[in-house]
C-alpha cells in the first residue's frame, strides 16, 4: 500500500478559532478606541488589534492540526489518526467529493450507512509539502479503478468550482465588489480591500478547477 503523512484541521477547533479572531480585534480595538485619542493615532488604533489576534492565530495554530497517516489499497483505503486506524471500504462508499488545489483540500466520503468521514486542510498555511492533494489525486483514481473493475456505482459529487451555476455566481460577485469598491474609492475613500480579496480566491480557485480538466 502507498503510504502517505500529512495534517489535516479539526473542524471544531478551527471553527472556534475563525470565529475568535474578529472578537478578539473587537475587543481590543474597542479598548484602544476608549483610550485618550491624543495618545494613539489611528495607525495605532488598528494596528495592535491585527497584530493581538494574529498572535492569537500563531499560537493557538498547532491545536487545529491533526497528524494522520494513510494508504490507499486495490479495495480500501485506511486512515490513522489520534491513535485509531479506520479502514474505509470503497464498496461501502455511497459517494464521495474530491477537492485538491494550492488553497483548500477535502475529501468528503459518504457511507452507505450514513457515516461521514472528512478531512480537509488549507494548503498554504499547514504544510509546504504537497502530500495531502496527492492521497487526494491518488484516492480517486483507485475509487474509479475499483468503480470500473467491479461495475458497482460510487457516486462522485462537484465539488463547489464544478457546479453550473458557480461561474454565473463568480461573475455577478465579482461585477458587485468591483463596482462597490470603484464607487467607495472615488467618492468615500474607504479601504475595501478586503472584500476584494475573497473574489481573488474564487476566481484562483475555479481556473485551477479549468486547468485540472485540461490536463
């Protein structure tokens, strides 16, 4: 079996931290924003909140990660974590959801009893290595050789750049945040760069999606 090391997040946790960052820069911006406003100028005022829940990030990261081991067999594939080896069957899979690419990777696997495994990371941030889109790569094309030997169905669901209805979606998207953004330079001057930066992403994310099915 081919044998594969890599982190992936704990969902729980890393939803708990995701939703901790903008209280924490609430929090302190509030308190910074009470202070005597001679003392601070507004630079100050937001930066040390970026920077408190940055740190907040940097040192709370390592509790999201989970090591996991896994192989990918003809008939199986197992996964190792927190000291327990589950063997995942791909006749009793129902369907199952791929994603692999330079930001978000998951795999999503549905049992024919209603049991979910899934286990996603983001890129970028976890690990330099890019093993995880490889057991990724690796793991759909041993549930395909295994669809197509014992003609059994194990059904492959979009993911969410593959889906009809998502480039129509991405070019309204991004046709409202461009014109939000031109019209608040011009006339209020605000910042809003980072709305524009979620629109980036998609846009990265969904020409990765085109050139993975040119290949």
């Amino acid at each position: 079996m081919e044998e594969y090391r890599f982190e992936y997040i704990d969902q729980i946790k890393s939803i708990f931290l995701c939703i901790s960052l903008p209280f924490i820069f609430y929090l302190v911006f509030s308190v910074m924003n009470s202070i005597d406003g001679n003392i601070f100028n507004v630079y100050i005022i937001i930066l040390i909140p970026l920077s408190v829940s940055f740190l907040f990030y940097w040192l709370n990261r390592n509790r999201i990660k989970i090591q996991c081991i896994a192989r990918i067999g003809v008939k199986n594939t197992e996964i190792e974590s927190l000291g327990k080896l589950r063997i995942v069957c791909f006749e009793e899979i129902s369907s199952y959801r791929i994603q692999a690419n330079n930001s978000i990777s998951s795999v999503l696997i549905n049992l024919k009893g209603s049991e979910k495994i899934k286990l996603s990371t983001y890129s970028q941030f976890f690990h330099k290595s890019n093993t995880f889109n490889e057991y990724c790569f690796d793991l759909e094309d041993a549930i395909d050789s295994y669809k197509n030997k014992y003609n059994i169905e194990i059904k492959r669901e979009k993911t969410l750049f593959e889906k009809k209805r998502f480039l129509p979606f991405l070019i309204i998207f991004s046709i409202i945040c461009g014109l939000l953004f031109i019209i608040n330079t011009r006339y209020e001057n605000y910042n809003l760069w980072p709305f524009i930066f979620p629109v980036l992403w998609l846009w990265a994310g969904y020409l990765e999606q085109i050139k993975k099915k040119a290949m």
